[in-house]
C-alpha cells in the first residue's frame, strides 16, 4: 500500500467532487423561483436550450461556467455572468453556441457577462467555428453601463465581431426567444440568419416605456416587435416559430445542410486509451504544492497508449518535452518537471523552476512542432525562472526571452491546462492566457498568481509594516503574526482556479479525467481553422 498515494487520491477526489458540487448550483442559474417564471411562458430555460438543441449523447464543452463566480455581491450575484457558452455539435457539425439565461437579471449584460461573450466569439473566429446566438436579454444592466459600454472590450465589440465573422464567412445564425432590447437588438439582426419565437421573442431598439417617455406614443411591446411585425411588415427576422422547440428545429436543419469546413490537415489516426490508468491521475498530484513528483506519471496517463517520443530527455530536464497522441491527434507536449533532477554538469534544479537550458529546449522544440504542423499542449506546473548571480551571469532573462518568443509567434494551435502552480513568467513562458491559447483549462488543484502565498505575503508584509511605521504605529511580534496570517489568507484566496475562472483567466475548470476529451475537442475546432500565416519569430536572442 503507498500510503503517499492514498492520501493524494483522498484529497484530489475531494476537490472534485467539491468542482461538481459548485458547478450544480451554478447549473441553477438565478434560482428555481425566476426559472420558474420562465416557464410559465411557455420558455425552456438556457441550459435545456442547449441540451434541446446538440445533437443526442454529444459533448458540450462548456466555456467560462465560473464566470463572475463570488463577484457581483451587492447586486446579488451573477452566475456564469447570465450566459451559456460553449463549443457543441449540431446536426453533427462543431459549433459556439451563446445562449442568455434569462433566470439570472433577466439575461441583463454585466461586465463579465460581455468579457465571456467576446472570448466566445474569439473561441469561434479563431477555429471558424460557426455560431448560434439564443437571445433572451434585457440588454445592458444600466447600473454598471460605464463598466460595460463604450470601450474596446465592452458591450459595443461584439457587434462588431459579428461584423468581421461575417465578412470573414464564418456562419451566424440567431435565434430570438425573449427580449432583445437596444443595442443587443442588433447581435441577432447582424448574423447571417435570424429566427423569432412567437408570442415570446421581442426586439426593438427602445421598449413601450422608453417610446412613451421619447416621443409620447403609446404602443404594446408585441406590436412594436413581435415575431408578426418583423416577419410580417418590417422584414427584420426571416423566420417565426410558434415555440422554443421549433426554433431550435430549425437551427438544427439549418445547420445540416452546411458546407464542409476546410481542413488544417493536423494528423490524426485512430485513438487509444492510455495504457496506464487514468484514475491514477487522483494519487499522483501532491496534495502539498510544494511536494515533488514525476511528471512522466502525467504524461503517459494522458496519451494514447501510453506512448511519448521524449525530447532531448538528458537536457534541460526541468521541462519534459516530447511528442506523443491524444485521442488520436499528434501533439508536441510541454510540460515542467516537478522532481529534483540533476545536469549532466553536476547542477542540481528544482522542480518546476525554468532553467536556461530548459528554455532553450522548448524554444527549439516549439518551433520545431511549427515546423512540422502538430498542435502543442502545456502542462503548467510552473514557479518561475530561475533567480540567483549563477542564472543571471548565465543569461536567464535571454534565454526566457527566447522561449516567450516562441510561444508568442507559435502560429499551430495551443491548448493549456494548469495542473498545479502558475507562477509569475512562468505562467507567460508555458503559454498562459496572454499568450492566446485556443483554450486554457485548470486542474482544481491549479495556483496562479505573480508568485506563491508564502512568498508573496512576507513582501507584502515588510510593505505594510513600513506603512504603519510611517505613521507612528509600533510593531509587536504579536501584531506582525497577525497581519501575516491575514496577508496570507487573502493572498491565497486570490490564488485558487475558481478566483482564476471567475475572472476567465481560464476558461475553466475540469476533473483531470476531463483533460483528454478537452484537448481533443479543442484540436478538432482548430482544424477547421487552416494555418495562413508563415511561422516567423524575428529577432531571437542567441
């Protein structure tokens, strides 16, 4: 019996059963009382829109399911910022679907609710993925409109995204099944294809109230826009449908009768389980972050029959890199060692800390898996680089450089899952969300911060402390400890995944088990997307 391995198992199967847990009550939405009032129109509610409309026993990949988790107190709250997203199969094609969830402030948009709408559609123009819009939205939560409304990044992108995916003949189709309210009005009007639901689908750039107040005509909603005035006399919507079901009939017949994707021509053959069990995934992560482990135990519980081509195994070893399958599809994998290893020159390197020559290893690697077209998979488990004279005189800063240059310019798909620390630079070298990976999912036992708590705390601590002296305040041993203990929790609080999804600095979080169907679902979106610009790092530092 390895007793090690038990109690890892224990506490990582806690950690996910504690994932599933949450994700139920966000499931929920706004609570059984507004679906209630949904459905008493005669509505089925986002998710059963969702799950209506893919095609039977597909996967869902859900995209920003914690978005705005815990944020939003004072205005009670708002699960996954009101919206469903997330790559589905429709009529057996690959699509982004968008659905608001009108349980939740009745589909209002907060600002998480267009940041997740704007990484949706990034999702659907970077693979030309097509995308379905279920609109049942109140348009803009007026009480946050300075956080939501005229920036680059807010409310007003999205229209043109919709703009930009049409003329670059990415397919949009739009279905109203609620309110669509001002500016919204024109999401669904501006895809290729609009369908309304009768009696219940409304859209119209000023409400009766709004009309009323503006010009003094008084005017229901329905005929100002109903299904019959925009299919009947405006000519605005193409199509009306007597319930949700119908509308979303049609969307699925649609979509059947589109033309074949092209093609990225990333390798694939027939998949195979790994040969080592995946279950053991639970017993191998430490429950202690600062505890050591063989990344190749990861490794060859994810790809296909166990299988990995190591490269350059005796160099750099504090990153693993190689190529290997997953579900079939080729992939470069990079991914950071965790045990102590030791160089052939007698240097001995912490686990999880980039080294020069580690760097150097990936560089080449990665452009190399851009030279021969494979799509690359980070494996984050990451503290920083290097730090010390020995480093610096030994050109770290360069040669992190080199291997951030090839990330940046890496121009075959990346797909990033954050198994433990995502540390400072670190984060940026193996491909964290600023360096646009296709998706990036975290492990629940994933930390991503600037630097680890423990760390981090002290410095802020000696900051905090030369604050209070700066004031006259006298330090006891007893207030520090009291300070650094509160330091330290609220530091830590910021570190977890669901602080990470919350914010969509992930797109979310999954049972390792999951890591597998994401990755492949992932690569099977990107190659749809063909590869048109020329791999080209320019000036490297050598």
């Amino acid at each position: 019996m390895n007793i090690e391995f038990n109690k890892n198992e224990d506490v990582n199967k806690q950690l996910v059963y504690e994932l599933k847990i949450k994700l139920k009550k966000i499931y929920l939405g706004g609570g059984e009382k507004n679906a209630a009032k949904q459905k008493e129109k005669g509505k089925l509610l986002a998710r059963e829109r969702v799950s209506y409309l893919i095609d039977d026993g597909s996967d869902f990949l859900e995209i920003g399911a914690f978005t705005a988790d815990g944020m939003y107190a004072d205005q009670g709250g708002c699960p996954s910022a009101g919206v469903v997203c997330g790559i589905g199969y429709v009529s057996g094609r690959q699509c982004m679907i968008v659905a608001n969830d009108a349980t939740v402030k009745a589909g209002a948009w907060f600002p998480m609710t267009a940041k997740k709408n704007l990484r949706a559609q990034e999702i659907a123009m970077e693979n030309r993925l097509p995308v379905i819009y279920l609109v049942d939205s109140a348009g803009v939560y007026l009480p946050m409109q300075d956080e939501i409304f005229p920036d680059k990044e807010h409310f007003g992108r999205m229209f043109r995204n919709n703009a930009i995916m049409s003329a670059e003949g990415i397919v949009q189709i739009s279905a109203i099944m609620g309110a669509c309210v001002a500016g919204g009005a024109y999401l669904p009007i501006m895809s290729d294809e609009a369908m309304i639901v009768d009696k219940t689908g409304s859209v119209f750039l000023a409400g009766s109230y709004l009309v009323k107040s503006a010009i003094g005509e008084e005017v229901d909603n329905e005929t100002l826009g109903g299904a019959t005035t925009h299919c009947e006399i405006s000519g605005v919507t193409d199509y009306k449908h007597p319930n949700d079901e119908a509308c979303l009939d049609s969307i699925r017949n649609i979509m059947s009768m589109l033309g074949a994707p092209l093609n990225a021509g990333f390798d694939r053959i027939k998949p195979a389980k790994p040969k080592e069990k995946e279950q053991e995934l639970y017993g191998i992560i430490p429950e202690n972050r600062d505890k050591q482990y063989e990344i190749m135990d990861i490794i060859s519980r994810l790809v296909d029959n166990s299988e990995f081509e190591e490269y350059k195994q005796g160099y750099g070893q504090s990153i693993v890199c190689g190529l290997g399958r997953i579900d079939g599809w080729a992939v470069g994998i990079v991914a950071n060692q965790r045990k102590v290893v030791k160089s052939k020159k007698g240097e001995m390197q912490f686990g999880g800390v980039i080294y020069s020559d580690s760097a150097d290893k990936a560089a080449r690697f990665i452009m190399n898996c851009n030279q021969k077209k494979i799509p690359l998979v980070f494996l984050q488990d990451v503290t920083g680089f290097m730090v010390g004279s020995r480093s610096e005189h030994g050109g770290i800063i360069k040669d992190g450089a080199k291997m951030v240059n090839a990330v940046a310019n890496s121009v075959v798909p990346k797909f990033t899952i954050v198994i433990g620390n995502s540390y400072g630079a670190g984060n940026y070298a193996m491909c964290g969300k600023a360096y646009d990976p296709r998706l990036i999912y975290a492990w629940p036992t994933a930390k991503i911060a600037v630097m680890g708590g423990s760390q981090a705390a002290k410095t802020l601590l000696q900051i905090q402390e030369a604050s209070l002296k700066a004031k006259g305040e006298v330090i006891t041993a007893e207030k520090e400890a009291e300070l650094l203990n509160e330091i330290t929790d609220r530091y830590n609080s910021q570190t977890t995944p669901y602080y990470a999804a919350s914010r969509l600095w992930v797109d979310g979080i999954i049972d390792p088990l999951e890591t597998r169907k994401v990755i492949s679902i992932g690569i099977e979106a990107a190659n749809q997307s063909p590869i048109t610009r020329k791999f080209n790092v320019g000036i490297i530092q050598t």
